[in-house]
C-alpha cells in the first residue's frame, strides 16, 4: 500500500443470511485526491461498497483499511467520510444555512466558527447569499450543491456520492458534471461516485471501477477501459461496440468473418479462439471494394452529429458504424479500420493477466 492510499479494500466480502454474496473477494485501492467512479448496473454492488466505506454496514469477511487502521467495526460517525445521497437528504423544515450547519451544531461549535464555515463552504458551491433560501425553493441542482455543501463543511477526506444526478434533467446534469469535477479539483478532496451511466462515469473520473455480480470486472482510466476493455461485459457497457469472435493466428495478425487482418495484439497462443471489439467510431465507409470488410445496410438512424448505420457482413455478423457520411439502406458498402481500431479479448482472462499482457506489447 503507497503513503497515498487512503483507502484499501482487502478481500472484502458482503452477504446477508443465506443469499448470495452482495460482494465477492473484492479488493482495491483509493488514492487521495482522486474522482473515483463505481460503474455498473442496478444492483451489482456499488452502492454496498458505498456503504461499507461510509460505516453504515459491516463486512462479512476481510477488511476495510481508512488511512492505513482497519475500520470494519468503527462507526460512521467516528470515521472522516461524508455521503451525498440520492435524494440529497435535506432537511425540509431547515433554510439552506441551517442544511449546512447541522452537522457543525451536533459538534457544538461556536456560532462564529460555524458561521464562517458554513459561508466558505456555499461558497465553494456557488451558493453565496443564499444562506436564508428555504429548502423548497430550491431547483434539484441547488438542492445538490447544498448537499455537497453539507458534506464539505465537516472537513472530510473522502465524499461519497450515490447517484446524485439521477433526479436531475440531461441538460442539468451535463451541467453539474462538470460542477462536481471542478469542485473535486478545487477542495483536492477524494470523490467517489455511483453510477450506472457509463457516459458520466467517462466525463467525470479520473478511475473507473467495472463492477458486475459482486465483483470487480476493471479498473482504470476512462481511456483505458474505453479503448482495452478486458471482457465482453466492459466493452459491451462501456459505450458501444462490435463484438464478433474470431481467432488469433499468431502474434499481430487475428481472423474473424472469414478474413485475416494485421492488428496490435500479441501474446495469445496461435489458433486461439478472442472476442474482437471494434468500436463504432472506429469504422470508415468506403466504397465495396475499397473496404477490409463488405457489408449490406440495413437501417440507418440520423443522431444528430452522426448517422448510426446497422449493418450485416456475408457471415451474419451485425455491424454499428457511427459516420459523418449517409448510408443508403439495402445498399452494399465497404468498411475500413486500422490495426489499431481492433481490440483482441481472451476469453476468462483475468484484469491481472491482461494487464501483464498488455505491458508486454506495450513495452
């Protein structure tokens, strides 16, 4: 564990009576300072490893280290780690002034000192003057930063927070996207946030976790789990992706849909059977001939910066292509794509196996 670790999962494990476990054999570590994102769908475990940082549930089996002591069994209270919740929890009876105190007043300070706390801490949040505005006549990304307000005003090392943009409209969460990771910078405070949007998790993290069934899938940068997903799972949650099987022939080169092509992967055992992940992004119409693979379109929908266009190659293989350039449905067109667009995934390889490979060929 680095001096920078302020948090370290070790083999942590949560189950309740007989059911499966929530959390199986999960281990990690959390650096200060960081924008962290929990990435995954509903009820994979994401919200339970929320909770067994912030010391609101116990772990089953393992342990749970906050700057270097285990913490399984120490209280919420006692630990410096604040959550922001769904809902925002707000007090409705409360203004916002008092939102934002109520913790400083459970810790009897003085009302000076609270008073210039709670001030610094609206204004972080660009919540200046608003000290005496009621709950209720709030809008929802207010309301969010007076939530945020309340976390920081304690002073913690770690925020959590749980799902907090899901009530809000796209325009207004795209908004507080970018407010949260500015704000993260600013306070050089440890963020962790629940999602289940890969996009957001993409925009706001410094790393993503991948979590399916109770257990880590990948962790990483938004870069590289987006460009070197480890499984069918993480490439085909993050973002959009073709995914086809094939065959490694030998180092850099790989088959799939009847065809050799040069890639960048190396490493496999010849004649192995991969996954390829190709993204949408990655393919470029041509003409027929012109193209490493000829296809047949068969529907195309206008989003606005791009045409989505589906299509089909001669071995039944559905194909998502993203372009600039219309497509006319029923026609046939050529695909192009470099050796670097294809990714070669190894079926049941672990994140520690692929990232050994991957240093090889990078290295």
């Amino acid at each position: 564990m680095s001096d920078n670790t302020i948090i370290r999962f070790e083999q942590v494990t949560k189950q309740y009576d007989q059911d499966p476990a929530v959390l199986d054999n999960v281990s990690f570590e959390i650096e200060r300072g960081k924008f962290y994102t929990l990435l995954g769908p509903s009820g994979c475990g994401k919200t339970t490893i929320l909770r067994l940082i912030a010391g609101f549930t116990e772990p089953s089996a393992g342990d749970i280290y906050l700057n270097g002591n285990i913490v399984n069994h120490v209280p919420a209270n006692k630990r410096q780690v604040n959550t922001v919740f769904q809902d925002y929890a707000l007090f409705p009876h409360l203004n916002v002034f008092e939102n934002v105190a109520f913790g400083l007043r459970i810790k009897k300070l003085k009302n000076a000192e609270i008073k210039t706390k709670v001030q610094e801490a609206l204004r972080f949040v660009n919540l200046s003057g608003y000290e005496e505005r009621e709950i209720n006549e709030m809008s929802g990304g207010q309301r969010q930063r007076v939530a945020i307000a309340r976390a920081i005003v304690n002073e913690p090392e770690v925020i959590l927070l749980d799902e907090p943009l899901s009530a809000l409209d796209l325009k207004l969460r795209t908004e507080m996207q970018y407010e949260l990771r500015e704000l993260q910078r600013r306070l050089g405070i440890t963020f962790i946030f629940v999602t289940h949007d890969q996009e957001e998790a993409l925009a706001m993290s410094d790393e993503i976790f991948v979590i399916n069934k109770g257990r880590i899938q990948q962790s990483g940068t938004p870069t590289d789990i987006y460009d070197e997903p480890i499984n069918r799972f993480v490439a085909d949650f993050i973002g959009e992706s073709n995914i086809v099987e094939g065959k490694m022939i030998e180092d850099f080169k790989v088959e799939f849909a009847n065809k050799q092509f040069e890639c960048v992967d190396k490493g496999l055992h010849s004649n192995e059977p991969v996954e390829i992940v190709i993204r949408p992004e990655d393919l470029e119409i041509t003409r027929p001939e012109n193209g490493k693979l000829q296809v047949r379109v068969d529907s195309q929908l206008f989003r606005g910066v791009h045409y989505e266009i589906c299509c089909y190659d001669q071995s039944g293989n559905e194909w998502l292509v993203h372009s600039t350039k219309k497509a006319e449905v029923n026609s046939e067109i050529g695909l192009d794509f470099e050796p670097e667009a294809i990714h070669v995934m190894r079926f049941g390889e672990t994140e520690e196996e692929f990232d050994k490979r991957l240093e090889a060929y990078n290295g």
